[in-house]
C-alpha cells in the first residue's frame, strides 16, 4: 500500500526477497532501509498516472512567525513534492511578527474552505495551536511525534497542524506531517465527542 512514510514496521509483512512500493517523496527510515537491505527487499517508487492519486487537487494553508519562519519553507518543499498546493499565510522572513496574526490567518483559510486543512509553526508550537483555535470551526493540535499526529487524526479530527520548530527537527517534523496528512478521522464513538466539542463551540460564539 502507498504510504508517505516507510518503517521497518511496515516491512514485517513483506517476505524476505519481496517488493514494497511508496509513492514519489515517501521518507524512508534509516531502519527500515537497513532493514529492507538485510532482507534483499525491494523498494519500488509508484509513479500514479498524470491528475490522479490521493493528494491531487488538496490545498495546505501554512503559517508561522520568525521561530518558525525557516521550518515553514521545508514543509512547504515537502508539500509540493507530495502533490499538494500550498496557501502560504507568511511571513515571509525572520524579522520578528507575531504569531496569533499567522494562525488566524491558517485558521480562517481552512474554515473557510480556501484550504483543505492547515498548518502553524512557530519556536514551540503551544501560542499558535491556541490562538488558531480561537476561530471557530477550527480544531488545532500540537504534535510532536507519530503517535499524536495519527492520534489527533484519528480520535479527534484536526484539521490544523501545530508544530515548535525549537522542538522539532526538520525531518521529525517531515514525519509528522506525513503521518498527519494520511491518517483518516475513524468516526463512530469519536464523532460523537466531536459533536460535543462543536456543541460547545457554538453554545459560547452566540
């Protein structure tokens, strides 16, 4: 199965000799390469055909202040790689701004439908996850890992990645994303508890 993250994890099934395929700009761990060379496993780039594949036609919306600046510019490279548009909210360079200024702007992008979801850095990534979800219809995570990226996918169907570019390396924070943007809202029980996050949204933006 295509995947926009490869680990040693998702080679346990494949036999020793086989093949995997990921799609173009797919992060490879150093274990899972390791691993694939141990056991003579191939790792096939699949190429999808002109205007298809999953990314297609899906718009990011990214902002971030000075901290997060220079991270912002790599996730916009990988974004593009993957096949994704990218709505660039600023700033445009290190001078210091202010960051609820760039997270509203994400926020208000994505609410609005200009972004199928969005993205906020800045030095830690605790001030902008707050100030994006102080517009309703928002719902920012800060992630700092797989685990709590798939998780805030999965479970509570964030739609605006927060992200510390003090805290995050660039190609952790490559993993990250990846996982982020792949990873479905399950639905069933944890719609119902998304119903109530709205509910209390709406009940205080009378």
């Amino acid at each position: 199965m295509p995947r926009s993250v490869l680990t040693a994890r998702d080679l346990e099934g494949v036999p020793d000799g086989g093949e995997i395929t990921v799609t173009p700009g797919t992060l490879i761990t150093p274990l899972a390469s390791d691993d694939a060379a141990r056991r003579r496993i191939s790792i096939r780039v699949l190429e999808p055909p002109a205007g298809e594949g999953k990314s297609a036609g899906r718009t990011v919306a990214i902002g971030a202040d000075h901290g997060g600046y220079e991270l912002k510019e790599q996730l916009k490279g990988f974004l593009r790689d993957w096949g994704y548009t990218v709505l660039d909210q600023g700033t445009d360079g290190t001078a210091s701004v202010d960051y609820p200024d760039f997270a509203e702007a994400v926020s208000n992008a994505v609410v609005r439908g200009d972004a199928w979801c969005g993205i906020v850095v800045d030095t830690v990534g605790i001030g902008s996850s707050i100030a994006a979800n102080k517009v309703p219809g928002a719902r920012a995570a800060l992630c700092y890992d797989r685990a709590t990226a798939r998780n805030s996918r999965e479970h509570n169907d964030a739609n605006i990645l927060s992200l510390g570019a003090r805290m995050t390396p660039p190609e952790v924070a490559r993993e990250i994303l990846a996982v982020w943007l792949e990873t479905p809202f399950a639905g069933g029980r944890h719609q119902r508890r998304i119903d109530k996050i709205i509910a209390i949204e709406q009940k205080h933006h009378k």
